[in-house]
C-alpha cells in the first residue's frame, strides 16, 4: 500500500469515509446537545448527487415557512393607554344651597306638569275605551271597578316597595274620604 492511500483508495465510498472521518471523531468526542456533527452529516448527505434533494429540501422548509408566514401575519396590539377621564358639569361647582333648592323646585314643577299631563292622557283613553265597550255591550262600569281595583293594588305595591327601600316597616294608614261608608 502506498503512504496516504487507504485500502479502498480507489472508490468513491471510501472517499466519502475518509472525507467524514475527522467528523466522526468529534460527533464521538462532543455533547449530543452540539449542533455541529447534525450540520456535517445534513452537508454531507445534502451534497450527494441526488435527483430528489431540491423537493425534499423544498417540502422540509415548506411547513417552518408556512408557520412562520402564519405568525408574522398576526397582529398584536398592546394595551391601550387608560384614558384620562374629565369630569363634565352642567351645574356650576359653586352653586349656592339657595340656588340648588330653586333649581330643584323648578325641576319639581315641570315633573309634576308631565305627570298631570300623563294623567290627562291615560283618563282620555279610559274614556275612548269606555266608549267603545258601550257601543260594543260590555259593562263597561265592572270593567273600570276591576280596573281602578287593579290601579289600586299596584299603588299599594309600590308604595310598599318603597317603603321597604326607605327602611320603613310600617306603612302610615290612609284617612278615609268622608263621602264613602262601607
């Protein structure tokens, strides 16, 4: 044998092992967390005449690719800053205890005005619809005592309800009406 040939010289398999050998003894010599033995041996297959590198390369990088193309695409936004929040008044801050009870009181009167007018509304469709229970043969007059039974009841409801909110347990009896005997 001749200095520096080895005895299968002549072909290319043993090119290949005498080519690999000086990274086959450091794969054997590192950590097996060393990338660098994995990187030779991917380049040393890779090199190789092969007809199918280019595809199987192509469809190993294909689903890295697509899962870095899916993460680059999402959008994250931070949290938002919290707003700085301004007070809007539409009463003057340096109104006098005078000036709110004015205010208050006015309030008071236009609140009672649409409750009157409310009220006026709701006795004038009590009317069409006695009417019309007239024309059509009801009793209308059992129909408006039930009625004014029910109204009465949800009043004494509320004003229960009401009463129970404020902390009051008992209710303060109402006086009689004069003209009315049982």
């Amino acid at each position: 044998m001749a200095a520096g040939s080895t005895p299968h010289s002549g072909d290319a398999a043993a090119f290949a092992f005498d080519h690999c050998a000086p990274y086959i003894a450091v794969m054997l010599s590192n950590s097996r967390f060393n990338p660098a033995p994995g990187i030779a041996d991917f380049w040393n297959e890779f090199r190789r005449p092969n007809p199918y590198r280019w595809p199987i390369l192509a469809l190993s990088v294909l689903p890295v690719a697509g899962i870095l193309y899916w993460a680059m695409g999402t959008t994250a936004y931070k949290t938002p800053e919290r707003p700085s929040i301004t007070y809007i008044t539409t009463f003057d801050p340096e109104r006098t205890e005078a000036e709110i009870i004015a205010s208050n009181r006015a309030n008071q009167e236009v609140k009672d005005l649409r409750e009157a007018a409310e009220e006026r509304i709701a006795e004038r469709k009590r009317d069409m619809y006695k009417a019309l229970g007239a024309a059509a043969g009801m009793d209308v007059d059992a129909i408006e005592r039930k009625a004014e039974a029910n109204r009465a009841a949800e009043a004494a409801a509320a004003e229960k309800r009401r009463a129970e909110l404020l902390g009051q347990t008992e209710i303060p009896a109402e006086p009689a009406d004069e003209g009315t005997t049982p």
